[in-house]
C-alpha cells in the first residue's frame, strides 16, 4: 500500500488559482485512487468544518489559514502529522512545503513571480518566498510546475536541473463545458446585477494581472460598443499584493458599465463566462493562466499576452496581444465585440484547445510522479 499526503493548507483558503488547483488536483486524485493508494490530507483546524468537499482529512488543534499561522502549521506541524500518519511521500500543491521534511516531498511551483515582480507584493510575502521556495525545491524529490516556460524559469532562476522538473499542464472542469439553460444564465445574471453584453476579466487583483490596462483599453473603445458592452471584473484581493491602484483608474472611467462582484462562488463561474463577450487576460506573467483555458471550454472567446506561458495555453485558439499596449488590447476587444466571424472561429477553436486540458490527466501525471519519488 502507497500511503500519500496531501499538504491541504491551500484547500481550506480563500480560492485564488493557487486554492483552484489544489482542490481539483485533491478531488481528481481522490476519485481516480487506485487500490493500492491510500491519501491522507492534512489540515489545520479550520478543515474540520469547512465542508469543502469529502475528505480523507487529518486536522489539527491548530489554524492553518492565516500567513503566520499557517507556515507555523506546516513547518512545524505538519511534519508531525506526517510522520504520525505513516506516509511514503507528501505532496505539497500550493507552492510551499515543509523545510527539511522527514520524508519524500513533491512540491507543485506554479510561477516565480514574486522573484520576477517582487514589488508587486507586499515586502513580507515577497521575502519570505525569495529565500524559502528555492531551499523548498532543493530538497524536494520532485518538482512539478504547470508550463514549460516556469520549467525554464526554474532551472535559470533557481537551478533546478532538469531532470527532477516534471510539467503537468492543469486541467479545466467539466462544469465549464456543460451545456445552460438561459433561465440558469439569467439567474446568475441577476444576482449579480450584470450587464446584457460585457467583457470579462477574471483574477485575483494583483499588479501582474494588469487590469489598469484592461481599464485604460475600455475607456479607448467607441461609445457605441462601450454602450453595448460593459466590464466586469471578477476577483478578490488578498494582504500579500501591494497596492493595485485601481481606484485611480476606475475614477477615471466615465462612460460604459464597470461591475466587481469581488470574489464569487466557483459553481457560478460557468455562466459569467458564458455570458461574456469574450475574456480579457492581458496579465503580465503566468505559470499557466487557468481562466483562459476555462473560457474556451465554455465557448468563449478569449484575449490575452503574447507573453509567459500563455501562447504555451492558448496555442492558436485566442487573440495574443502585447500586455503593455491598451491599444492593442482595445483594438482587440472592438474586433471581438463587432466581428460575429471572429466571435465564432475563436469560440471553435477554443472548445476544441480545452478538451485536451482535464484533471484526470492531471492527476494521472501527478501520481505517476508520486509513484517514482517512490520506487
């Protein structure tokens, strides 16, 4: 029997694409558990009633959720756990692990963006990251990260040799590509007071993900279009980043509909894309970039970099513009908002990208992975 744990600090947080991933990646793992594979997921104390999901947990006395607390929990007290629950190796999906860990670990590192864009997170959270991930990743088994590009960003930047970097793309839910009724659109439309037409922009409000240009793009468009079509950004913002500077922009807006739900449930995702005229990603660096492939698998056209992993997710069924141009990025959002053509061809093409991303392929890698640290 091959026990495994699961690092849940992640799961049980506010659900950033970091939390995204380590709930898919636990559940898909969960669900495809061969029999000789028992997982156990560990957790602090706010996991024993969360009800994120079905769990084969083991929480402690402790939190896990707040920054201090947590690197507490799963520097100290995680160890423990582990150690107590026996396991063969322990798979840490949220871009941290434990410091000299008394077993084989697996650690996920989705990007290196507080090393590339250190200001644009607060001065703890960047510090602590500079000098902790790359002593994590030296003494973890195994490496897994989402793209090629972070793999090269891997061995430039923290010299990880190649060989214990494994890139295992994410996987897209099959909840995106269900089929809605309008009456289901429409409710999720309402309670959230949504514009009939609307551009998208889903992340968390980090600098990186560069929404002032999305802003600065839609106050470029003709009236007639910004007239038709709103904007509604979705996402939640978090301690870690250091200031966005949106209220600046968005007091600049005077024309056009500009909605933030803030942060919203992951079983009303479906329809905001679905709804939406096309997503707008322009974000200046990503690991991987899961909205974009969850766009397309809800036939929704998407925009976004030329730049990162991105054209790596994208391949040829998205609008690729230079993240650093709002006029690009506006004449990119006209061409989508005005050409049916255009609408219908990246609608095809994306549906046809996104079949190729699930979580059980994702999972399926990962445990291989998992299995090798192993034998």
């Amino acid at each position: 029997m091959l026990n495994i744990g699961i690092n849940g600090r992640a799961i049980f947080r506010q659900l950033t694409g970091v939390q995204h991933y380590s709930r898919e990646i636990t559940r898909a793992l969960l669900a495809s558990r061969p029999d000789e594979v028992e997982y156990t997921v560990f957790a602090g104390r706010e996991g024993r009633d969360s009800g994120v999901m079905d769990l084969p947990l083991a929480t402690s006395f402790f939190p896990a959720g707040s920054p201090v607390r947590g690197l507490i929990w799963e520097q100290i007290l995680l160890r423990r756990m582990g150690l107590k629950a026996g396991i063969d190796v322990l798979f840490n999906p949220g871009n941290v692990a434990p410091l000299h860990p008394p077993f084989p670990s697996v650690i996920t590192i989705h990007d290196l963006a507080f090393l590339l864009f250190p200001q644009y997170f607060s001065r703890s959270f960047a510090a602590y990251y500079r000098n902790a991930v790359p002593r994590m990743a030296a003494q973890a088994a195994a490496v897994i990260t989402d793209s090629q590009n972070t793999r090269e960003d891997l061995e430039s930047m923290l010299g990880i040799p190649s060989h214990k970097i494994t890139v295992i793309p994410l996987g897209v839910s099959a909840d995106f590509r269900r089929r809605m009724t309008n009456a289901e659109k429409e409710e999720v439309r309402s309670r959230y007071s949504l514009p009939a037409k609307y551009f998208l922009s889903i992340s968390s409000l980090e600098p990186r993900k560069n929404l002032k240009t999305i802003l600065e793009a839609y106050r470029l468009l003709p009236s007639d279009v910004t007239a038709e079509h709103g904007l509604v950004i979705v996402g939640g913002g978090n301690q870690v980043y250091a200031d966005t500077g949106l209220s600046s922009e968005l007091a600049k807006s005077r024309h056009g509909t500009i909605v933030m739900p803030g942060h919203l449930p992951t079983e009303d995702l479906p329809a905001i894309y679905r709804m939406a005229t096309a997503l707008v990603y322009p974000s200046l660096y990503e690991g991987f970039g899961l909205p974009v492939i969850e766009a397309m698998s809800a036939s929704t056209p998407v925009i976004t970099s030329a730049g990162s992993s991105l054209p790596e997710v994208a391949g040829h069924a998205a609008i690729m513009i230079d993240p650093e141009s709002h006029e690009e990025l506006a004449a990119a959002m006209e061409l989508v908002a005005t050409d049916s053509g255009t609408r219908n061809l990246l609608m095809e093409r994306g549906k046809k990208r996104a079949a190729s991303f699930t979580w059980e392929k994702t999972a399926a890698e990962t445990l291989n992975v998992l299995r090798s640290v192993i034998e």
